[in-house]
C-alpha cells in the first residue's frame, strides 16, 4: 500500500527530501541554545560577565533566525508536497474511474467515490505532512534532546527514558483499538454523503411529495450513526491529553525534587538545571506530536485502503492486443449471447440471444419493465462485456476493437439524458468537439431542437445548469439525441429517448432520421408502438428472451405480447379521443 502510494509523489520528491532536511537543521540548532542559555546562567550571570552573556547571547540570537529560516522553508516546502501529492491522488483516482467499466462502477456507490476523492484523499494529504515535517521533527527532537540530557546529568535524564516508554505503551493501546473504528467510521461517511446527494438531486420530487420531514429524519439517522462511531473513536483519543499531562508534571515534580537536591549538593549546576526544564519541554512536545502524528495515520490508514482500494480496481473491459480500430459498418449481430450483472450463469439478465441486424436498418425494441431492453443494446458498445456468446458489429466480435474506435462508432442516448452545466453549444460539442456552427444546426434541426433553441435569449449559447435543470424534458432529450447525432456514428441506440415529447415531434424525428442518416443503423427502444411501427424490424423482449422478431404486420398476427401492447394503446387512444 505504502509503495503504491509513494508512487504518486512524483515531481514532489524534492520537496519531499528537503523538508525533513530542513527539519534536521532546525532542531540541531534549537537543541543548542538550552547548551548556550545554560552558559549564561552559569558563565556569564552568575559570575557578573556581561560581556561573555553579550556574546553568547549574540550567538543565541543567530541560531534562534536560523532555526526559524528552516522551519520556514521546511513548512513551504513541506505544504508545497503535500498538496501535490494530493492533487496526484485525485487526478490518479479519477482517471482510473474514467476507465471503469460499467460493472467496475457498479461496485462502489457514487457517494462512497466521491468521499473517497474528498475526504478520504484530505486525510491522507494531512498525514503525509505531518509525517515529512512532525514525524522527522519529533523524534529527532527527542534524540537529540535526550542525548543532551544524558550530557548533562544522565541520572536525572533516566526520569526521561522512563517517561517515553510508559508514553509509549500507552499510544500503542491507544492507536491499536481506534485504527478499526476508524475504518468503519468512513463507510458511515459513504451512508451521509448517499443521503445528501439522493436528496440534492431528488429535491423537486421531495418536495413534490412533501416528504422533507423523512428525508431530514433518513439525514439525522445517517449523522448519528456518524457520530456515535466517531464519538467511540474520540474517547479512546481524548486518552493522549490526560496520560500526556500526568506524564508532564510527573516529570516537573521529579526534576523539581531531585533537581534541587543536587543543586544543594553541587551535583548540578542552575543553568544546567534551567536547560533540563527546556529539554523536558521538547522531550515532551516531541512525544505529544508524535502521538497526534499516530493518530492522524492511523485515520489515514483507513482512508488510504479505501483509495487504494479505487487504484487497485481493473477494468474488466480491456483492449486486445492488437487492436481493430475501424468499424466497416453498421452491421450487429447476437450469436448465442447470454448475459448476468453478477456473471452468474444460473442467473442471467439475457438468455440465447440469436439476432442478426443489417447495416441501416431501423430497429424498433418492445417489452415490459424489466424485460432487458436497457441490457440489450448496452452489451453494443461494449458498455459490459457478454457472460458468454458473441456480440458482432461490422462482422467482428466487439471485444476485438479498440474501445475508444468502437464507442466512437456507436452513440447511444442513454434512459436517463444527462446535460452538463456549459452552454448549449459545449453540452452539443460532447458529440464531436470539433464540431463546426453548422454542424450543430444540422444536427439540432435533426433531432427537432432547432425550434426551441431559437427562441431562448442567448440561442446557442444559453447557459445549461447543472444536470439541464433549466430545460424540459422534452427539451433536454432533443439535445441529447442533437449531441448523438454530431458523432457520426455508423449506429445510434435510443434508449426510450423520446417519451418525454409528444407524438408529432417524436414523429418528426424518425422522419428526419430517414433523410439524414439513411446508412446509419438506428435502435429505438420505445414504449409506444407509434414510435416503432414504422422499423424495418421489431424485437420484443420478455424476461430477457427475445419473444419475437419481425415487421409490424408480422407481430400483430404471430405476437401476443405485441398485440396485447398494441390493442391496449390503440383504445386508449381512442377513449382519449372520444
């Protein structure tokens, strides 16, 4: 873990070896001036020389800048590596997601990878600079401060040896019992941020169902569980301030005690006294930032599995060897395909799924909720990869091409359209980024968003909000279809993509298609027959099984699931006319 870790250090390795570099040189000379202070006490005040405590305290004065100079640069250089690790972390993560495949997403929960790139990556970062500067600062502090005790007058400096092993006894209880607490305290984090976000995004249908009162309550819940977990972590933490200050004034009083009778003794001088008071301080200062240190890794431990866990994710879609990265046509083909989520064989979402489409032909999919619609055309992109069988497009197995070529040929509007904050043109230009002006017309006067487009105030360049909250539904779909349609492509999948417009624009869009991409193989998955009818063929799907496959007129004789669809529309419509 450490290793895969280090790794993103990268172009902060410098920074990194010269802040415990400057560390170094900042305690060497913060150990000697107790040395110096002591020599004036005992040298210089004592014996009325005021030129030696000039001097010396000179001295003292030039080491006490230096010190503060490399502590300095050892806290820019320090803040400096930390944060680019970070910002390495982060992009790190978030390229291997953009890799994942759809069941690698399917794995961690949207929220637990948001919290993995935020406060999981915080915590790490916070960790990583306290262990360059306050993990090499401390325990060099307390060795060289111990060994300046020991110079001084080891006997009193064996209060010390004792100190810091009861010290570290204690942390090791401490540390070892909270370490699992706080691993679990950051799946209770991946809960609130699931909440907040389910309710961000579902706030109009929250507040179209008054349900504020159960989602504030699903919200307390989520934070209370959060609280207790970290409510037990921190009592087992809040250990270090007690067991530290007894050790603290454990000290003082020994030091004070025995301090003085070796003082009336002449075992010891005043000033060499007064320099194991500092020392005790540093020692002691040492030890509590190496415990607060200790904490914070062992919070980071937990956060680091979980990002290592993200890292050490691999997409199960991978390009071959060799690569095919021209798709000829538009061609698809099923040969025996089965296909599970869960790779499980005795559970399939799709069962023996024989079907052969001819380049430009229009094909309309029908069936129930459930019935696979969504799992059949992803498994053309490559969006998941069969359990077993072959999926064909342009005559070669879709596992055959490079990733990137083949999703390049086939653009699939997706069940739910997804619009990014920008302007219409960047949300469009998503299809192709070169995309010309006139490209863009085309392709909106395609998809029949022309219309709408032109009577908003700044037309193209009408600003979209975050998630297309500020258009229709209607609307958005038309945009996404404009966005499909800018690629290209040698096949479009529309996954139920016009539900949300009505009969004569959806209409208009089939026609339009005719005329302006008659080569391109187009996939309609749809709800109403009106939408399919006019397909060359139509598949219809139940429980993962194709049920039948033909024209309209075919089905409406030979198909009893289509039938009972179409009868069932066709007097809806006409009670609604009646």
């Amino acid at each position: 873990m450490i290793k895969k870790l280090a790794s993103y250090i990268r172009e902060y390795k410098k920074d990194s070896i010269l802040t415990p570099v400057f560390i170094a040189f900042e305690v060497i000379l913060e150990v000697i001036i107790p040395v110096l202070m002591a020599m004036i006490v005992d040298n210089g005040i004592e014996k009325g020389n005021m030129k030696y405590v000039t001097i010396v305290g000179i001295g003292m004065l030039i080491m006490a800048f230096f010190s503060l100079t490399f502590g300095a640069a050892a806290g820019r250089t320090g803040a400096k590596a930390s944060t680019g690790f970070a910002k390495n972390l982060r992009r790190g993560m978030f390229n291997k997601i953009q890799d994942y495949s759809f069941s690698n997403i399917d794995k961690f929960s949207t929220a637990g990878l948001i919290t993995r790139l935020t406060t999981d990556v915080t915590n790490v970062q916070n960790a990583y600079l306290m262990i360059i500067r306050s993990l090499v600062r401390a325990p060099f502090m307390l060795i060289a401060a111990m060994f300046m005790s020991f110079y001084i007058n080891s006997k009193m400096a064996l209060i010390f040896l004792f100190a810091t092993i009861f010290l570290s006894i204690s942390l090791y209880f401490v540390i070892s019992n909270a370490h699992p607490i706080f691993k679990n305290v950051f799946r209770k984090y991946d809960d609130l941020n699931a909440s907040v976000q389910e309710n961000l995004t579902g706030i109009r249908v929250v507040k179209a169902y008054v349900r504020e009162e159960h989602e504030t309550g699903k919200f307390h819940k989520a934070s209370q569980n959060l609280y207790e977990k970290f409510l037990k972590a921190e009592k087992l933490i809040v250990l270090n301030a007690p067991i530290m200050q007894f050790t603290t004034y454990t000290i003082i009083l020994l030091f004070s005690w025995f301090g003085a009778k070796m003082i009336v003794s002449n075992e010891m001088t005043t000033g060499e006294l007064m320099s194991l008071f500092t020392y005790t301080g540093n020692i002691l200062m040492s030890l509590m930032m190496i415990s607060m240190v200790l904490v914070m890794v062992t919070m980071a431990k937990s956060s680091a599995e979980r990002i290592i866990e993200v890292l050490d994710e691999e997409s199960d879609l991978k390009n071959p060897e060799n690569p095919i990265f021209e798709v000829k046509d538009g061609s698809i083909e099923f040969n025996n395909v089965d296909f599970s989520y869960s790779n499980n064989k005795d559970n399939l979402n799709l069962e023996n799924i024989n079907l052969k489409i001819e380049s430009g032909e229009t094909i309309g999919i029908i069936g129930g909720t459930g019935s696979a619609k969504s799992t059949f055309v992803q498994l053309i992109p490559r969006l998941y990869d069969v359990t077993s069988g072959k999926v064909k497009v342009g005559g070669i197995d879709v596992r055959e091409y490079d990733i990137e070529a083949l999703r390049n040929a086939v653009s699939m509007v997706l069940q739910k359209n997804v619009l990014f904050s920008g302007t219409i043109k960047e949300n469009l230009r998503w299809g192709n980024k070169e995309a010309t002006d006139e490209e863009i017309i085309d392709a909106c006067n395609a998809a029949q968003a022309s219309e709408f487009i032109e009577n908003l105030p700044d037309k193209y360049d009408t600003y979209i909000e975050q998630g297309g909250t500020n258009v229709s539904g209607g609307q958005k779909q038309r945009l996404t279809i404009a966005r499909a349609l800018l690629k290209k492509p040698k096949i479009l999948i529309l996954d139920d993509s016009t539900s949300a417009v009505d009969t004569k624009t959806d209409a208009l869009i089939r026609k339009s298609f005719k005329e302006s991409i008659p080569n391109v193989t187009k996939i309609i998955i749809a709800q109403r027959i009106s939408s399919v009818e006019e397909a060359d063929k139509i598949i219809v799907l139940n429980d993962g099984k194709i049920d039948g496959f033909g024209t309209h007129e075919e089905l409406l004789s030979t198909n009893e699931i289509y039938k009972d669809v179409y009868e069932c529309q066709v007097k809806g419509a006409d009670k609604n006319e009646a």
